[in-house]
C-alpha cells in the first residue's frame, strides 16, 4: 500500500459561466471548488478510466504500468499486476458478480479482477486486433464492451464467454454506457455518430449534425433519463434522448479536448477537459456552473462519482488520482450498484441524513427492514437519488427492495461529550424529533464498575437528558427506536463512549 501525497488546491469561483452568457450560480454552488490529488506509486504509469467499486473504493487502469489500481477514500493506494505484459489495460467497469472488470487493448483480452483475493483472470475476445476499449456493466447483468479498431460491440458474461456484435458504422467506438430505457449507449469516434444497441444486438445509428468533426468520446447516463456525451474535437457536451433527439450545449472557452463525463451526486454533469487541464460541472438545462483550472498538463481523462460522495476522475500525464471534494458535512453517502450497496455498512452522525445514488444499470430501491417501516424509496432507475434523515440512535438495517439479497446498515450513535469530570452533569442526547405515533426511545448506559449493559432512559418520548457520574471511568451509552405494540426496534446504536476523570 502507498499513501499517495496529498495536495490541496483550493479555488474560489468567483465567476460562473453560463450557457451563451456569464451567469451566476444558486447559492449552494457558490462556494470554493476543493481538489485533491494522490500520486500513483508506479511511475508514469498513465492512469485512464476509473470506476466505483463495490466496496466503498474506486478502482483505476494503469495503462502504461500493466496494473490496475484500488484508491480507499482516504487516497490510500494499492496495485495489482495484471498478468499479461504491456497489455494496456484500459477501460473498467465494476460487474453484478461485486468483481472489477477491465479492458486490455493490447492483449485484445478481458480482465476480472476480484477485490477480495486480488486475484485476476483473463479472457480473451474472438476477434484479432479488435482493441477492446471502454467497458461498462449492462442492463442484462453481463459486461458491454466496445471493440475499436473492428467496429464492434462486445458482451462478456460473467462466466468469460464473449459475443461480439457489428456496431453498425465506421468507425471506431469508444465509450459506452447503460442507459435507462434498458439499453446500451456507444459513441462513434470518427463519423460523430451514436449507436443504441438491444442486449439482443441489435444497433441503431443516430447522426450528430454538425459541420465539422466531433471525435465523440465518452458517455454517461444523466439524472434527466437521457444520455451524455463529451467531444473531442469539439466545444461543447452533447444531450441524446432515449428516442435519438439530440441537442449539444456549449462550453465556453478555447479547444480543451473534452473527456470524461458522469452525474455527481448533486445531480450535476461532471466533465474533464484534458488539452487545457480542467474539470467543470453542467446542469442538464446545458448552464456550466463550475470550470476550475487543475494542475499543469496532467491531462485528466475519465470522471466518476464515488462511493463517498464526492467525484474523483484520472490524471494521465499527472500521474495522479484527483479527488472533487463534493460531499456535504451532514450527509452519509451510498451507492446502490447491480453487485450491491457500495459501502454496505455506513457510520453517520445523528441528524445527519444519508443519501443513495443508484448507478445501476438495473432499476434498485432502499427499504428499512426492522419492521418499523422508516423509509422506502421505491423502485429507482439509474441515476436517482433517496435521502432519509437519521432523526434518532440507533442501528438501520436496510435491503435492496428489488433485490433484497443486498443488504446494508446505517449506524448513528448518541451525542455525547467525549469526556466528563464526576459529578458535573453532561448531556446525552438519542434524537432530533420526536419518535414517530406509537415509538419510543430505549437508552441504555454501560458503567465503569457494571458487567454489561443497563437500561437507563426506557420507554421515553424524551430526546435528551442529564446525566451526572459518580465514578471515574469509561461510560458507554446507546440508543435505539422501538414501537410499543408489538416491541419491533432497530437495533441498538454503536456506543457513544465518555471518558470520565474525578
């Protein structure tokens, strides 16, 4: 493992430019753009794409080193040797099976890596010299491809058998993506074209009128249900509808070379500009609302939202894993993916509130499953968001409502000093609110000199309360919500713990 070196650089944005004119942004994106930025161990290594991981990590190529890389949201670095020499990994995508699946344009090879053992396999593609490119995870549960140099779309199940399909036009596809009409959703490099493809294979082309040549790039299903698209050559992010209508929308500036595009966990359309080394968001009515100069020449590439919910994209030439700090203080983020909650087990603070980005591709949904019935978002396609506030202490267990083999937990403990004198009253605090019609509050308190946990505030509708120790030591409180007709609780919250010295 390698901590990267972690530089800050901070920017206030004191102008925002819109779509034709300058316009000012709302006042929750009036603030300082932070970036940081975690240096690979591998030198020159030529980071690519990077995608979310399963679990809680984001997972990168390595293109020039043969390795592919594991960032924690700390920016601590870990690398895995990809077996096949100068294979140049470079798209990735994480799979339903919870595995890292990746591309290998120089071997014309798949490979899987498994987060757990690091273990990695390799299957090769039917067509010779096909340069497999970008990859994506599927509506129907495989792994898409695109096939550069042959025109081709390819799709590899997750027991490595692959079937290759004609893209449908010359030449040279690129990015690729689920979409949420159940789809895949590929760029066409030269000839500015989309493909719409079936999981069945079966494409269908849509021009992108325009004087001049685009170099489509990258693609991206947008919070609006449409697709995304970046330019190469061109000066702007193009919108498709899922029945081919398409509408560009300008960037302003001179030539940057337009790369990487994703949906934040804002709702808006994240971009890197690689010639001019610059990152920017977009809302989906096309007004930019963040342009941000990064460091020199580093050429940043491919863009994702992560687990923690801020936007981390690749530094090809920097050398680098760069870090958007866009999570709010007060919310606990998640990310609900076709391999499960991406993390799984979430510690949040009380009256925080916790959010779920489904990224898909299938549709998914987030219920509480205590049997008090808290929340439930219902079936939510990709590229959606549920938040729920944590009003009270305690442990939530929550399942995929779709897929309810997924399972997750949110965790808030009670509010307490972290030290105390004996004697002198301190507050211990179990909610925000007031428990809903019917439910109460159960707080119990461990002491220094007991065996185990006592009852201490049972049965209360109270939020808060004093507590003054007698004796000096470790005092350990937790809480939990439950519903007094039938005793179904949450569990209980993980202990808040107070230090006390006479």
């Amino acid at each position: 493992m390698h901590d990267g070196k972690n530089i800050r650089a901070v920017a206030t944005l004191g102008l925002c430019f819109g779509l034709m004119t300058a316009a000012q942004p709302d006042a929750a994106q009036a603030q300082e753009l932070r970036i940081d930025v975690f240096r690979i161990p591998t030198p020159a290594s030529r980071p690519y794409t990077i995608t979310a991981g399963p679990d809680g990590c984001l997972y990168f190529t390595e293109s020039h080193g043969d390795k592919i890389g594991r960032i924690t949201p700390e920016g601590v670095i870990t690398e895995f040797n990809v077996p096949t020499p100068d294979c140049g990994p470079y798209g990735i995508a994480a799979g339903a099976d919870g595995r890292i699946w990746f591309t290998e344009r120089f071997a014309d090879q798949i490979g899987r890596l498994d987060p757990a053992s690091g273990r990695i396999d390799e299957f090769p593609v039917n067509t010779p010299f096909a340069q497999p490119w970008e990859i994506t995870a599927g509506p129907d549960g495989n792994l898409w491809f695109t096939e550069e140099d042959v025109h081709q779309i390819g799709r590899i199940r997750l027991n490595g058998d692959v079937t290759e399909y004609p893209a449908g036009a010359c030449c040279f596809p690129t990015g690729i993506t689920a979409g949420a009409d159940g789809h895949l959703w590929s760029t066409i490099e030269i000839g500015d074209q989309l493909v719409r493809m079936t999981p069945g294979g079966d494409a269908t082309l849509f021009p992108v009128q325009t004087e001049q040549q685009l170099l489509l790039w990258d693609i991206t299903p947008g919070p609006d249900g449409n697709l995304w698209f970046t330019e190469l050559a061109g000066r702007a992010i193009g919108r498709i509808t899922p029945d081919g209508d398409i509408r560009r929308f300008p960037v302003p500036g001179k030539f940057s070379g337009i790369t990487g595009v994703a949906a934040g966990p804002d709702g808006l359309l994240w971009f890197t500009e690689n010639d001019t080394a610059r990152v920017g968001a977009m809302r989906s009515d096309g007004e930019i609302v963040f342009s941000q100069a990064i460091e020199r020449n580093s050429r940043p590439l491919s863009i994702v939202h992560g687990p923690d919910g801020n936007l981390w994209f690749t530094m090809a030439d920097g050398n680098a894993i760069g870090r958007i700090r866009r999570a709010r203080n007060e919310t606990a983020y998640v990310l609900s993916m076709d391999a499960g909650f991406s993390p799984a087990d979430r510690e949040c603070r009380l009256g925080d509130t916790v959010q779920w980005t489904f990224v898909g591709p299938r549709t998914h949904g987030v219920r509480e499953r205590s049997g008090l019935g808290l929340f439930d978002s219902g079936p939510m396609p990709i590229v959606s968001y549920f938040s729920h506030p944590v009003t009270a202490a305690g442990t939530y267990l929550y399942e995929d409502s779709q897929f309810p083999v997924f399972k997750g937990r949110i965790r808030a403990g009670v509010d307490a000093p972290k030290r105390g004198t004996t004697g002198e009253p301190f507050s211990v605090v179990w909610a925000t609110q007031a428990a809903p019609d019917g439910q109460v509050f159960d707080v119990q308190l461990k002491s220094p000199d007991g065996s185990g946990y006592e009852d201490w505030q049972s049965g209360v509708t109270t939020l808060s309360a004093e507590f003054a120790p007698l004796v000096a030591g470790a005092h350990k409180f937790r809480a939990r919500l439950r519903r007094t007709s039938d005793g179904e609780a949450l569990k209980f919250s993980p202990p808040a713990r107070v230090r006390v010295s006479e």
